[in-house]
C-alpha cells in the first residue's frame, strides 16, 4: 500500500465565485493548513474573469495547484488558459464552461441577474442574499441557521458596486470548453447532485472532456458543496492532492475515476 504524504509548502490556491470570500472555503482551508500554503483569491472589483486570473498569476509565484467554487471554477479555466505550465492541479466545483446562452435562456439568465442587483440596491445585501440563498443551499438545509446566516454575512459584507462587476464578469464569461480537453495535470470536477444552478450532467460532461480527470458527486448536496458537505468536500480534495503531489513528484499521470460521496454536514 502506497503511503502519500504531502510536500511541505505546496501552493494552493481557492478562488470564490460570486460574492464570496474566505468564509466559504473556511473549512478546506483548517483541513490543508498543515500540508499546504493555502490562499484565497480576492477579485476586488474586477469585471472580466481573465482579469480575475491575471491577478491570481500575479500574486502566486512559481508553480500552485488551484481549486475554484462556482463563478471561482470559470476563473480556475482562465488560469490554466493562461499559464497551463504554472497549474499542478486543477479542481472545479459547482461551476461551468459554457458562455452565455443565446436567445431566450440567455435574456432570462441576465434579467434574473439584474432583478437580484435591483434589489441589492434597493433593500439591501442580506435582503438579496435571503432571495439568493433560496435555490442554493440544499432544501434540508434552509433551516440551518449556521449555515444561512455564514453565507447571509459574506453576501452583506460586499457592494452592489461588487455585485454588479461580478455579473458584467459572468455575463461577458468566455467559452472555456477548449480549455478542459487541454488539462494534463490531476483534475477534480465535483458538484452537488442537488445543484440545479449548475447541475451533476453538466459536470460529468465536464470531467470526460478532461483527461484523465476525477467526477465526485454530493449526496443531498445544492450549489454551495464546500459549506453544505465540507467533510465530503475535503475528502475529494484530499484524493486530489495526494495526485498533484504524486504528479509533481514524477509519478503516473491522473487516471479517470467517479465517486459518490455522502451529503451529512460536519
């Protein structure tokens, strides 16, 4: 039985997507404190998402792995777009690849940004959080106070200046789906099965485009996996590294695995 252990200092990056911070990699950021110098991206009030990667690559030197939530897995794509020699490891979770949608479903993707933003600006972060939060989180766990209230504050501590960057970021978001059949270092793509937002068939499709790559699936589980499941979530994460480390170390390239993990909160 082979016995991994984790190069001292390896770089990993955790990119947020939209309106999110550090709460909402709080926990994967205790469990690989000690096995790696763990940052996270700030986007500021950056409006494109290659703005958002040229600013990671700024601030990171050398080498890193990178694990991006949501609109922060679109950014992910843009880094490796960028600098696929700098990227050990990628991981996309609860996310995307595709553009804006033409015709109808893209005029109701940017009217339903807009109607959140109006609100933002009319009655407040939080009041627009609670609408936000509604189609999210798992339904099991609206009455997870803890958890609301974590992602009510995190939403309540940015602007509606923020806020609206970060859609003019995701509605001009560029076509990515080149950019998974390029990936040649370890991959994790994961998701909630309950995530209608961004659904478990799009990221399955997502991981066999990518060589090589990792599916892990969350058992009632919505869009926002790393605070709903954290200890599934790490656990896939865990799996993830130990490649990177392997990878890096000369190893066996990544071969193409599926898992499905429990949903319980820890």
């Amino acid at each position: 039985m082979a016995i991994y252990t984790f190069r001292v200092g390896i770089e990993l990056v955790l990119v947020p997507g939209l309106l999110c911070d550090a709460t909402v990699w709080e926990s994967q950021m205790r469990a690989f404190a000690r096995t790696a110098r763990v940052r996270v991206a700030d986007h500021g009030k950056l409006d494109s998402l290659s703005g958002m990667a040229e600013k990671i690559l700024g601030e990171v030197s050398g080498r890193f792995a990178i694990a991006g939530h949501s609109m922060g897995g679109r950014v992910a794509l843009e880094v490796y777009r960028a600098a696929p020699e700098r990227v050990v490891g990628i991981a996309l979770m609860d996310t995307g690849c595709k553009p804006l949608s033409g015709g109808e479903e893209g005029k109701r993707e940017e009217e339903g940004r807009a109607a959140l933003l109006a609100k933002a600006r009319s009655e407040g972060m939080r009041s627009m959080a609670r609408e936000w939060v509604q189609g999210m989180v798992h339904p099991s766990r609206l009455t997870d106070v803890t958890l609301i209230e974590a992602i009510l504050d995190m939403f309540e501590a940015k602007t509606p200046e923020i806020y609206a960057a970060q859609i003019r970021a995701l509605l001009g978001r560029p076509d990515a789906s080149s950019v998974l059949s390029s990936i040649r270092c370890p991959a994790l793509v994961l998701c909630g099965d309950e995530d209608w937002w961004a659904p478990s068939q799009r990221h399955r499709d997502m991981a066999a485009a990518i060589h090589g790559s990792t599916f892990a699936e969350v058992a009632r589980c919505g869009h926002m996996s790393t605070m709903e499941c954290p200890r599934e979530v790490n656990a896939a994460m865990r799996s993830w590294l130990r490649q990177v480390v392997e990878f890096e170390a000369g190893g066996a390239g990544p071969s193409a695995t599926r898992q499905r993990l429990g949903g319980a909160r820890s």
